[in-house]
C-alpha cells in the first residue's frame, strides 16, 4: 500500500512539472510578431508636421494714466491683501507677519507669544480667502525697508515670516 501511495504521488508530481512549462515555440512566436511589427514600422515613411510661422500680436501704444510705480528693487516680495483689524492699534503701509490661522484662538496664542517677547502683535483678518485666515502681524512699519529688516530678525525664530502690503 505504502508502495502505491508513493508511485502516485511520484507520478503526479512528475505530471506536475511537465504541464507547467512553458514551450519554447511559445516564445518564438510571441519574438516572430513583434520583429514583424517593427518592420511594418521601419517601412512606414515618417511624416513630418508642416512648418508654420509663429502668430504675432501687434502691438498698440497706449499712454500710462495713473501708473503707479512700486519699487523692487531690493527684491523682497510683498503680498498685498485687504484686510481689517481683530486685535490691535492698527497697521502702517507694510507689516511682518509670523503666522496665518484659520481659527481665531490660534491667532490669539501666538499675539499672546508675541507680546510676551516683547513685540506689540495685532491680528488681522484676510476675509477674501476661503476659509477667512487670521494674520498675526509682530510688527508694523511706514517703509518696506524697515519692514524688511524686521522680518529677517524674524526669520530666526519664525521661519516663513512674511511682508504685508495692507490695501
């Protein structure tokens, strides 16, 4: 009996490993196919797109009326938003801003931080996004120069500070 249990397991396991190769003409085929379709390509002239002439615009001069220049060049950039005062005595022409909340008691944790350190930090409200962000500006100024020397010290201990331009 032991005998016949192992002549059949022998034999499926044989059976097993037979009908699970792969032919070779399999392969053959498949590598026929694709050389015959690279040759249909190769043979297939190649079009070219037609060359065409770039469209211009003409151009028309119109005078400058109430052009208003904005110095950059010292290159710091400067976001212009609308908005309206929270918490605070109130913005000059351009303000450092460390942080931007969407949730009024983040904002007011962050003034308090400030005003702690010794910096006197307002909140502003950016209504015209969604949601509507509260600004928490450390420090307020008439110039952008001013302003640009402020957020660099800033910098250190609030890295992505940034320069607001209060419409």
């Amino acid at each position: 009996m032991k005998q016949y249990i192992v002549l059949c397991a022998g034999l499926c396991a044989a059976m097993a490993f037979t009908s699970c190769k792969s032919s070779e003409s399999a392969y053959k085929q498949a590598y026929l196919k694709a050389k015959a379709q690279e040759e249909a390509q190769a043979q297939q002239p190649v079009q070219q797109a037609p060359v065409t002439q770039p469209v211009v615009t003409p151009l028309e001069e119109r005078t400058a009326t109430n052009t208003r220049v904005v110095d950059n060049a010292d290159n710091i950039a400067v976001r212009q938003e609308t908005v309206s005062v929270i918490n605070g005595a109130g913005l000059k022409n351009f303000s450092v801003v460390v942080g931007s909340f969407s949730l009024k008691a983040n904002a007011e944790g962050l003034q308090q931080t400030l005003n702690n350190a010794g910096y006197q930090a307002q909140i502003v409200l950016n209504s015209s996004v969604q949601p509507a962000m509260y600004r928490v500006v450390a420090a307020t100024f008439d110039t952008k120069a001013e302003a640009a020397a402020s957020r660099n010290d800033l910098q250190l201990k609030y890295p992505g500070a940034w320069l607001l331009y209060a419409k």
